[in-house]
C-alpha cells in the first residue's frame, strides 16, 4: 500500500503532532511505501518569514529522520520542489465547491473576523487534497484534527472519478483511536498547537528536560485528585494519561492502577520522567542530522522519486481532463 502524509514547517513540532502522526509514520514503513512530505506550501498561508520557513523546513526533515524514517527506504521531500502539487491543485479547485470549503472548521478558526484572510486558507484543503491524490495514496495516517480534511480529499477523488473515470485512488484516513487528538496542557479543552501563544502549552519535540519538566508540572488538572481517565469530567487528566500511555506503551488502565490512591504530584512526576526518556534520545539524534550536510542531498534524492511519481500522475489527469497537447 502507498502511504502519504505531511507535516507544516511552522516551527514548534510538538507532541501531538508526534503522537497523532510521526510515530505512525515510522510504524507504517514496515511494511508499505511512504512518501512523506514537508509541506512549505501550506505554511505560506499565513504569513511567513522566508529565511525562517527554510529552516523550519529543514527542522522537520531532521526531525522526521531524528524519530526514525528512513529515507532509504521511503520518500522524504519537500512540497514546493514538486510542482505537480500546485498543478494538481488547480485542477481539483474547479472541482471543489466553495459551499464544502467554507464548512471546513480549520480555515472558519484562522480567518474569524479577518475580512482579508488570504484565498490560500480558503483553498488550503484542496492543496492538501492534491498532496495525496497526486501519490494515488491508499492510506494517509494523520491526527483526528484532520478528519475534515480527509473527508473532503476522498470527496474530490470520488466526484472526479465520476465524472472523468478511473482517475484517482480514494485513500483512507487513519487516525489513532485513544488519544489521537493531544490536547494543550494549560487548556485541555483546546488541542495542542504550534501557534498558541503560552509555550507551557506544549512539549515542543525540541524542548530540553527542564522545559518538559515544567510544561507537565503546571498542566491543568482537576480538584479530585484520582488518577483516571474520563474525558468529560476530567479532561486534563485523561490528556495526561493518553500522553503517558503513547509514551511509555502501557495501556491506560495499567496507569490508572499504578496510580491509584496516589496523587497528582506523584503521577506527574513520573510522566516527566517517560516523556524526557522518549524525547531525549530524539533531540540527540535530531542535533547529529540537522547540521550533518546531508540532509539536503537527502531532500533532494527524495523529490526526484517523488516527482517521477507525480509526474505519471499529472499526465494521466491530463489525459483524462482533455489538457495540453505535449502528450
Ligand atoms: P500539521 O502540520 O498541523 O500537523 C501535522 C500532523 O500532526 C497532527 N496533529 C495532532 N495530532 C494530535 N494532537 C494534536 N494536538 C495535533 N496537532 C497536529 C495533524 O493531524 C497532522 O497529522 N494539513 C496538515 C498537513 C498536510 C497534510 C497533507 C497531511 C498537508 N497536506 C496531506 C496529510 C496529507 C496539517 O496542517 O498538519
């Protein structure tokens, strides 16, 4: 099976992103061929500087090899060096109603009250919608934050489809079950994000011992005192204890009888020593590859092959749709 995804290079790769996506991506190349993407193109919907968004590019290329992807084995790249995905875009944007893109819950949250949100947010899905139909992607492992967006991709493939033929594989999302969605820590009712400004929110994949330590000391719980999961009563807890379970791979009623009777204090205590043990080793390996020198010839390897694979893709959608006459 092929596999897809991507991640922004907006800066703060976090544990969410790491939980709900990067560790199945690492466990998915067992077994299938994946083609895992950078995808800058998305992250110039909002502003960005252009000297740091070619960092934080390279920041996620080493963390993705930093977590374990072999880009041996599977296809690392960034977006814009690929220029089906833009091209592809277009052609799924005239097959998009505007009604579909203005129910996405993503681009209503980052445009509320901005009369001038940029027209990219608006089709920000459809690119993201063309990322994975240009691989003919059979499965995309991605947090549950981005349900919507998976929905609307095989929308577009089926109606395509069609309309046109046998044009595209409608892939599949797939989502964590238990804590697929890693929430803020000083709000468990919010999700974590790179953006949000209290940077106690988040554990950032990048965030030394200290920080982790304090991030998870200070995170909100409740007045009850048990350690239990129950996501409506107890959201601070219950995210705690998704995060300990991803980190430690004990399942969660394990924990809840490891902990029971103890308190908070003793339970946070040893979910900073789990997370610093997951992490440590990471940043370690991320620090060796980021400067390494290769890592730019690794990128470069992998947009050639995946834009082999992009290239045959954009000429049967052009063969389909009655575009250009180069063959
Ligand atoms: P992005 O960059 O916001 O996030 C990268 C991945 O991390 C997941 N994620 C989370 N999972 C659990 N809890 C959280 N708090 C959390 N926050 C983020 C996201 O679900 C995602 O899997 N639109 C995508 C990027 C994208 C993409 C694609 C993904 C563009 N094209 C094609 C898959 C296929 C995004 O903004 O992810």
């Amino acid at each position: 099976m092929r596999v897809f995804s991507g991640v922004q290079p907006t800066g703060n790769i976090h544990i969410g992103n790491y939980i709900g996506a990067l560790r199945q991506f690492v466990e998915l190349q067992e077994e299938n061929e994946c083609v895992y993407c950078i995808v800058d193109l998305h992250a110039i919907t909002v502003p960005a500087d252009p000297a740091l968004l070619r960092e934080n590019t390279l920041d996620v290329a080493a963390l993705y090899l930093a977590v374990g992807i072999d880009p041996k084995k599977n296809i690392i790249f960034v977006q814009s060096d690929v220029s089906g995905h833009a091209e592809l875009s277009w052609v799924l944007m005239c097959n998009t109603y505007t009604g579909e893109l203005s129910r996405m819950t993503q681009f209503k949250e980052k445009s509320r009250g901005n009369e001038s949100a940029p027209a990219g947010l608006f089709t920000y899905p459809v690119l993201m919608a063309a990322d994975i139909l240009l691989y003919d992607s059979d499965v995309v492992p991605v947090g549950s934050d981005q349900k919507q967006h998976i929905e609307l991709c095989r929308d577009i493939a089926i109606r395509v489809n069609n309309k046109y033929g046998d044009v595209f594989v409608v892939p599949e999302g797939r989502f964590l079950k238990d804590g697929a969605r890693v929430m803020a820590l000083d709000d468990p009712l919010s999700k974590m994000s790179k953006s949000a400004e209290n940077p106690l929110s988040r554990i950032s994949l990048l965030d030394d011992d200290e920080k982790i330590r304090k991030s998870i000391m200070r995170a909100t719980t409740d007045s009850e005192g048990s350690v239990r999961l129950d996501y409506e009563k107890k959201p601070g807890v219950s995210n705690l204890l998704n995060i300990y379970s991803a980190f430690s791979g004990c399942a969660i009623p394990e924990i809840e009888e490891k902990y029971r009777g103890v308190g908070y204090g003793v339970f946070k205590t040893e979910l900073v020593a789990v997370a610093v043990d997951a992490l440590a080793p990471i940043r370690k390996r991320y620090e060796e590859i980021r400067h390494s020198g290769e890592l730019a010839a690794t990128l470069r390897d992998g947009a050639e092959r995946a834009d082999g694979i992009a290239w045959r893709t954009m000429t049967r959608v052009k063969r389909h749709f009655g575009l250009g006459v180069k063959g």
